[in-house]
C-alpha cells in the first residue's frame, strides 16, 4: 500500500483505526454520554450487557431506505455522540444518524463483510436503488479482534469482496476509455489503478489467513479496507478503481429479487461474471474467492440458477435505467449460452450443490 496511498494518509483521508481487544467494554470511559448505540437486534442481545442504560440508548435498525430513516432520526432521543455496533446496515444507519444531528462517532464493526465503517458515506436504498449520502468522519474505528472471530467464518470470509473487485473494476474503467465512454470528471487514472492494484495484491498475498480468520488476516483486509473504504472520497468522488459490474451484478440481484443478502457473496459473484464477460484472469479470480472460502453458488445466497439468469439477463437494462457507470455490462448480452458456462465453472470450482 504504498505510493499515493501515503500521501492520501498525510490528508487525513484514511479514519483512525484501532485493533485491540476488549474494545466494546472500554466504550463507556471516554464516549460522552448519553450515547446512541445504533445497531441490530440480535446484537444488541449480545453486547447490551456492556452497556450502562444511564449511559447509552439502543436504536434498534430496521430499514435503511434512505426516506425510511430520514423519519427515524426525527424520532430518536437526544445525545452526545453516536457509536455504530455492527455490519453493514448498522454502520451505514449510524453514519446518517451522526451526520443528520451533527454528532461525533465511533465505529465499532462486528464482521469484515464490508468496508461502510471506513467510508464517509452512508449507502441506502431509495426506490430501490442504491445512493451514498451524507458526510461522517468518525473519531476512531475499532476493531476487535475478539469480537470480529465470533462473527460467522463465511460472513467475515466474504469482505474480500470489496477488494477483489478492483480487478473487474479497473477493466470497466479501461473499456470505457477505449469506447469513448468514460466520464470527464473521472478520465482514466493509471496511477490510481497501479495504487488500488497494490492493495488487491496484498490481499492476494493473504488468502489463507482471510479464509483462517487469524489475526493476521483480520489485519490484512481490515487494513485493506481503510484504503478501500476511504478511496471514493479520496479520488474526488470516483469510483471507477474500486467498483464496476461487480457491484452492478449485486444490485440487480436485489433489485429482480427484492431481497437482501450477504454482501460479498453476490459481489464475488460479479467479480467473476465481468471477469468472464472481459476475458481477464476469469479462473484466477474464481480460484481466489474459492480459496478464501466465499460460496459463490446461488444455492448459498439461497437462490435458484433462474433467479441469477435472469438478473444477468436483464442487467443491461438495469445499469442504464439505474444510470450506473459505463463498463461491460452496458453492451454485453448475456444469453443462455454465457449462464451455462457461468454455470459450469462455478459448479467445476465448488461442485454440485448439496445442501446447507
């Protein structure tokens, strides 16, 4: 991680993180109180005995739709500071909580899934659609060691994905380019490319640890996603080096679905339909996730091949309706014949589905 990944430090754009153990118990020592601890129910089951109720008020997260929330936060009572206690959505919910009242944050994560703890926009849905809004810097972000374990193996296991997809991302950027099609405000940028490739390449390094969730791997791609989660306000906005078709493929997924998943299975998924779809390293980027351990069959995601093709199908559609950025999946026809190779790569990876 070396290169302008310094520089964007000396900035102040990567958040204070802290890795260390008894985290959630120190809490009440120095975040001023009352405090706001945002998070979900069967957390707050787990971690509320940390927690003096003189000292801190529980918001339990139900939606993050974007109109949803914005009604919440009127209704929430008064405090000093907001801490964030989970995965994505309640980190996300915290983020636009402290930044509608303008009140300080720590960020405590319970699982690698994502990196939303390191980024300064809270991503939530609006008619569907994803959107990041809002602007919130947090004090620290801790990460507990002791409390990212206890998390389940495959959900820790899948916040690869926000990093592997640099990969499928940097061949969107460069197709756009070569179409014409790249947006002015974000010109192709071999630098940038060169300083997220840096940091895939780390993770590259680690996959076993990752798949472990030892301490080493813990650091690894939490490390990586301080970068990764700081670099679309640290580019200007842009976010053509860390995310293209990958992501695309999750949202259409939830969009043709209605449903909700764990985030890094239908991005790896992503990772590896643009990779085929580009052409670039479609094997080892599928042989990667495998070897960190991310089940990539939509059996996993509990969904049928039927549900995927015809999400992939319609994906073209999707991305120009949504207004996504120019990449593969804005000219390339997925027909029955790409979900059955789709299909047996997968299935040659993993082998046949045989249940939970």
């Amino acid at each position: 991680m070396n290169g302008r990944a310094g520089g964007l430090a000396q900035l102040g754009g990567l958040f204070p993180t802290v890795f260390g153990r008894n985290l959630i118990g120190e809490l009440e020592n120095f975040v001023n109180p009352p405090f706001l601890v945002v998070t979900m129910p069967d957390l707050w089951d787990r971690f509320s005995h940390h927690f003096d109720s003189a000292a801190a008020v529980a918001h339990l997260v139900e939606t993050i739709d974007g109109d949803e929330l914005a009604q919440v936060v009127e209704t929430l009572p008064e405090c000093s500071a907001v801490v964030g206690l989970g995965g994505g959505q309640a980190i996300d919910a915290a983020k636009y909580v402290a930044w509608r009242r303008r009140l300080p944050l720590f960020q405590l994560p319970t699982s690698m899934s994502v990196n939303a703890a390191f980024g300064h926009r809270a991503g939530l849905r609006f008619s569907g659609n994803v959107r990041y809004v809002g602007w919130a810097v947090p004090e620290a972000v801790y990460v507990d060691f002791d409390v990212i374990r206890a998390a389940p193996a495959h959900i820790n296991r899948s916040g690869i994905c926000e990093i592997l997809c640099y990969h499928t991302a940097h061949a969107d950027w460069r197709l756009a380019a070569k179409r014409g099609k790249v947006e002015d405000k974000w010109p192709l940028d071999e630098a940038l490319i060169a300083e997220a490739r840096s940091v895939l390449d780390e993770v590259m390094g680690h996959l076993d640890d990752i798949r472990e969730v030892n301490e080493t791997g813990i650091r690894v791609l939490m490390d990586a996603n301080r970068w990764g989660g700081a670099a679309y306000h640290n580019a200007g906005w842009n976010p053509r080096h860390i995310e293209g078709i990958d992501h695309f493929v999750f949202y259409a997924l939830e969009y043709f679905t209605g449903r909700k998943f764990i985030h890094g299975q239908p991005v790896c998924l992503g990772i590896y339909v643009g990779s085929l779809l580009h052409d670039d390293r479609a094997e080892e980027m599928l042989s990667a996730i495998h070897r960190a351990g991310v089940d990539i069959r939509p059996e996993a995601m509990g969904l049928t091949w039927e549900e995927v093709a015809h999400a992939l199908k319609n994906l073209r559609s999707f991305v120009r309706q949504a207004g996504l950025w120019y990449g593969i999946a804005h000219e390339a026809e997925i027909d029955d014949r790409f979900i059955a190779r789709l299909e047996q790569g997968i299935t040659g990876q993993y082998g046949e589905w045989q249940g939970a």
